[in-house]
C-alpha cells in the first residue's frame, strides 16, 4: 500500500538556520504530495502541495519539490524563525483519495 | 467560512458512557473524514464520507459510529470506549472526494477513565 517515511527528528535550529525535512514515499501510480504543519494544541493546515513530478510547491518560505526519480518530497526553508516551531507532517494521497501521513518531525526553533 | 469547526474541544467520559463528536462545516464541501491522532503519532484515517454516504471505513471497532446527517454535518457517536481510545480526533473535509486538499478542523481530545 501507500506509505509515507520522513525523518522523525525532534530537530532543534536557531533562528535563521537553514532547514531540512526529508520525506520519501511509496505509492502505486502518481500520487499527490502534501506538508502540513500542526502548532501546539491545533488542528492540522496545509503548508504546500504538489499533484505531478518536478512539480515545486511552496508557501510562507518553505518549498519542496516532487521528485519522482527519488521518489521524494523533502521539506525546506532557508531562514527559519521561532513561529515555525511545530510538528511537520508529510503527505500522500493516492487513486482512492485516502490520505496517509509520515509520523512527523517537531520542529523547535531557539532564538 | 473556510473553517471546520469541532466540537466539544475537550471531552473525559467514562467506558460506560454514550457520548458524540460533533463536525460542520459551511464550505460546500462534498467530502468529510474523521481520524484518529495519538500523542506524538500522525493521524490515521478513520472514516470517509462523500456526498453524505461512508465511502471507506478503515476497520474501525463498531464502538465507534460515524453518522452525516447532512452535507456540512458529521458527527461520531461514541459507546463503551476503552482508555486506549484516548487520542485526539480530528475531522476534515475537501471540495469533492477526489479533491485531495483536506481542511481540518482543531480536534476534539477525548479522554476515556
């Protein structure tokens, strides 16, 4: 079946620091690619997406690129700041729309 | 309106109890979702609805039972819950069943004694 495999950390960068979220996934056929992000005590909102290879999504300064020879989606960021400090899920849905999670990365960010 | 709204935010009840979650939104979406988030784990997929009808139920225990009275309803009765059932729930829903951006709402955190 579909599965999602991201890097589980916790991480811990200080402000500015370049950021890193792998994510690789297993799929039948051409699925879509999601980051959503979780701060404390909240639901989960849509970070970016992409629905084909080399496609690039990108939103509030975080980018990720479907990368279909790697079969991978890795989450990025050149400055992170202290309100980026949540937990990052990555995403796939496949033909029947059933979305499946990797097991997230928190993310904390030090001043 | 581009929120989904869950209630109650919190919920304790005991193993005997009846009780329900309740999900709505006024987005005109035609699909909505529950799952289930434990502590520090991704949400997995309970149930799917699309246009008012289950469309996938991911071998949930029959003490769980969802039910959509209508298209910006969706609740999920809760019965003869055991402590592992302690998670967050969350609901979600998207334009159409195969318009895969979900919104979800903030989750109901159910506690079971």
């Amino acid at each position: 079946g579909n599965s999602v495999t991201q890097m589980e950390g916790p991480v811990t960068l200080s402000e500015e620091a370049f950021l890193t979220i792998n994510c690789t996934y297993t799929a039948t056929g051409y699925p879509s690619l999601f980051w959503y992000v979780q701060y404390p005590g909240e639901g989960l909102q849509l970070l970016l997406k992409a629905t084909k290879a080399d496609d690039k999504g990108s939103n509030k300064g975080f980018e990720a690129t479907y990368r279909k020879e790697t079969t991978s989606f890795h989450l990025e960021k050149g400055s992170v700041q202290v309100s980026d400090s949540a937990v990052y899920f990555c995403a796939l849905t496949g033909y029947n729309n059933d979305m499946r999670f990797g097991a997230g990365t928190r993310l904390t960010v030090k001043p | 309106d581009t929120e989904v709204t869950q209630t109650p935010k919190h919920l304790v009840m005991g193993m005997t109890n009846k009780k329900s979650l309740k999900c709505e939104q006024h987005m005109g979406h035609r699909a909505m979702y529950w799952y289930k988030q434990k502590a520090k784990k991704p949400p997995e997929l309970m149930f799917v609805y699309s246009y008012e009808k289950l469309s996938i139920n991911e071998s949930v225990p029959s003490r769980f039972s969802p039910e959509c009275p209508n298209s910006s309803l969706l609740n999920l009765h809760l019965h003869a819950l055991q402590p592992e059932d302690s998670a967050l729930y969350l609901c979600a829903s998207s334009q159409e069943p195969w318009a895969n951006v979900l919104t979800f709402g903030a989750g109901s955190r159910l506690t079971v004694l």
